[in-house]
C-alpha cells in the first residue's frame, strides 16, 4: 500500500477536481473530470459515478493478459499537481457505496441518493507529484 507524505496528504483533501484516465476498448485513453476521495487507512481512491457510465464500462473490462484495468487520477492546483495511478475495479457493495457518498459529502458537497451509483475504487501502485509536493 502506497503512502502519501504530509503535504500530499493535505492535498488531496483540498476541494479540487481532478482528471480520470481509464482506456476504452480500443486502448485509446478516456479522460473525463472528476471529484474523488482519498482513503488513508485503505490505501485506495474512491469516485461514484453511475453504472452504466463509460468510466464504469472500463474499469469493468480486464486487460489483454485478464488483469485487472489500470487508471490514474490527476489532481492540479497551479503548480501543484499528484497523480495516483494504479489497478481500478467497480465495486457494488452498498457499505462502500455509502461510505463513499459521506467521504464526498465533506470533501465536496452532498450527494442526491441515486439508484445506479457504484463506486470506482483505484488502489494506486505508484504516485507521481510536482516538486513542491515530493
């Protein structure tokens, strides 16, 4: 499990918006702007998006090689700027599904109870930081 140094930590607590990169069937990337969390005891970055949403179609589809997919989340402020990248995966639980609308509910704003939510947990192998932030 990846950890995030102080001022990361801080960071990706911040009210900003950030980037998703997943890649379509064809390998090409799907960028798209998103609001995320960052949970430190799990080590994983959580964005609730609707089922069908081509975000969620992407993180369903496996790799080449059956793998799971990989995505990266990209986070600016100026110069500031964090990226997580790793292993994405829908998750359909109801736990995690609530757990994730509250986190988003301090970090952004509350969110309107929606039937098709899921959650798009990224649990990051590798993270890239600006200077200011390394």
């Amino acid at each position: 499990m990846i950890r995030l140094n102080p001022e990361q930590r801080v960071f990706v607590t911040e009210r900003h918006l950030a980037t998703l990169t997943t890649l379509r069937e064809d390998g090409s990337p799907h960028v798209v702007p998103v609001a995320f969390t960052w949970d430190p005891d799990a080590g994983v970055v959580r964005i609730t998006t609707n089922r069908g949403s081509v975000k969620a179609r992407n993180a369903r589809r496996a790799g080449p090689d059956g793998a799971r997919p990989r995505a990266a989340v990209c986070q600016v402020d100026g110069g500031r700027w964090l990226t997580l990248e790793g292993t994405i995966e829908v998750v359909e639980d109801p736990d995690e599904i609530a757990d994730a609308v509250a986190r988003y509910a301090r970090r952004y704003r509350p969110l309107e109870p929606k039937t098709e939510r899921v959650v798009l947990r990224l649990t990051p192998d590798k993270v890239m930081a600006s200077t200011y932030m390394a």
